[in-house]
C-alpha cells in the first residue's frame, strides 16, 4: 500500500512525524509532500498568484512552498506521478471539531485528496490548556491511530466521502472508546486584540476562545467531550436537499415569464 501524508501544520511539525510513525505500522511505502511552513486556517486554498517551490529533504519526503491542497495536487501530478492508496493529513495539532472542518488545511488536503479520486482521511489531536500553556498529548493519537485506521480504510465509502477523526485531549487509560459522529456545531468567542509594534503603529490577532454552546450528544464535539475518539463521515456535496424541494416547488411556474 502506498499511503500519502500531509500537513497544515508544516514540515517539521511534531504531529507529522506521529502520523509517519503510525503510517509506518501499516505500509514502508509512506511519501510526505508537505508544506514548507504552518499553513493553519487556510482552508482548501490553491496558490495562484505565486510559483510553487518543490524541496526534496530526503528519500520520500518533499517540503512545498504552498498550502495543503497544493501539496496534495503536487504529490499526485508531481513527485509520485499517479495516485496513492490512502492520504492522511494530520496529526493536526488541536482538534478539527464542528465549524472548524470549514477552515482547517488539515480537512482541506482530505478533501482535496477526495477530488482527486484517493481515500484520505484526516486525523488531529485536542490540545490541553493548563496555565496558560499548551499541550498536546500526541501519545493519544499515537497509541491508538494504528488500530483505529486499521479498522476504518477499508470500509467502504461514498465517491465524495472522507473520514474525520479527533482524538480527546486525556491519557490513554482514560479513553472511554469511539464514537461514530456527526458533525457539531459550536460558536466561538472569537475576538479582535489589538496591539502595537515597536513603533507604535497598531496591529491585530484573531484570538480562539473557548466553545460554547448546546453540546449535543451523537456529535464529534460531545465525543470529545466525553473522552472518546471522534470518527465523523464528511463530504463533498453540500447540496441541501431539503431546501432544493422547496425551491423547486416555489420556482415550479418558471420564473422567465
């Protein structure tokens, strides 16, 4: 099997060495295109406007100038020249939960990879927050990443549909078991902080605080909540189908005469 990783969060991040160790107890055959610095928050975004810069650090292992998804199109148009068995994007440091699927490079390189015809799954790790620092206990994803993806490549699935997994933010004895989810939703308190440089002149960082919000049970964020590892079927079409019907009926006379 010939198993392509990826990142958002960057070529040295620790969380793609974890999820090349557990590639590594599935496959030998594991190529890494990733991207040369963290591409955090940028969604399923193509580089357009700049050249794409391909780094060879050694055997199987490229760093790309570029987002996620670039690093997905390279791989398959550039470095392996056909595709591979499996992508797996991650270990994203921090959890990809509800509303996050829509702005995370991790989801994107999966969904990238699912366009292009490919099993991608993308897996991440919640962090702990403690004083005012963060952690993130990679030992979770690690310990039973093997195992899980394991059982779950060879289910069968839907053309246009990935697998989203999120590990909880506990030790590992205190894993209270899987949970086949939905996708929640939450709201953030995301805030605008000001600051000044050395010169005095102003400038901003969005700012994540904590979720809020009704947790609702069968739902990834309520899975992790709850110490369980999160296992959420995502896809591509995002056609509401309700809605459609609706519309369909409303428009039934025709709306050109």
């Amino acid at each position: 099997m010939r198993i392509l990783l990826t990142n958002d969060d960057g070529i040295h991040a620790e969380g793609l060495a974890v999820l090349e160790r557990i590639a590594r107890t599935i496959s030998d055959d594991v190529w890494i295109v990733a991207p040369e610095t963290d591409q955090s928050g940028l969604a399923h975004s193509l580089t357009l406007s700049e050249p794409l810069r391909l780094r060879k650090i050694s055997d199987k292992h490229y760093a790309l100038r570029g987002t996620p998804t670039d690093c997905v199109i390279m791989a398959l148009r550039e470095v392996l020249g056909g595709k591979p068995d499996l992508i797996l994007s991650g270990v994203n440091s921090g959890s990809n939960l509800a509303d996050d699927v829509t702005y995370s490079g991790t989801i994107a390189a999966a969904i990238e990879g699912t366009l292009q015809g490919v099993r991608s799954i993308a897996l991440s790790q919640a962090a702990i927050y403690a004083d005012g620092r963060r952690v993130v206990p990679w030992e979770i994803a690690e310990t039973f990443g093997p195992k899980l993806l394991r059982q779950v490549m060879d289910t069968e699935l839907p053309d246009g549909t990935f697998l989203n997994l999120n590990f909880p933010n506990c030790k590992p004895e205190e894993i209270q078991g899987i949970a086949v989810t939905s996708q929640g939703k939450t709201d953030f308190a995301l805030t605008v902080e000001e600051r000044a440089d050395g010169r005095g002149f102003p400038y901003y960082w969005l700012r994540f605080g904590e979720r809020v919000g009704n947790f609702r049970d069968g739902t990834d964020v309520a899975a992790i909540k709850n110490n369980k590892i999160s296992v959420t079927p995502l896809k591509l079409d995002l056609t509401d189908y309700a809605v459609q019907d609706r519309l369909a009926e409303a428009l039934g006379s025709g709306v050109a005469g």
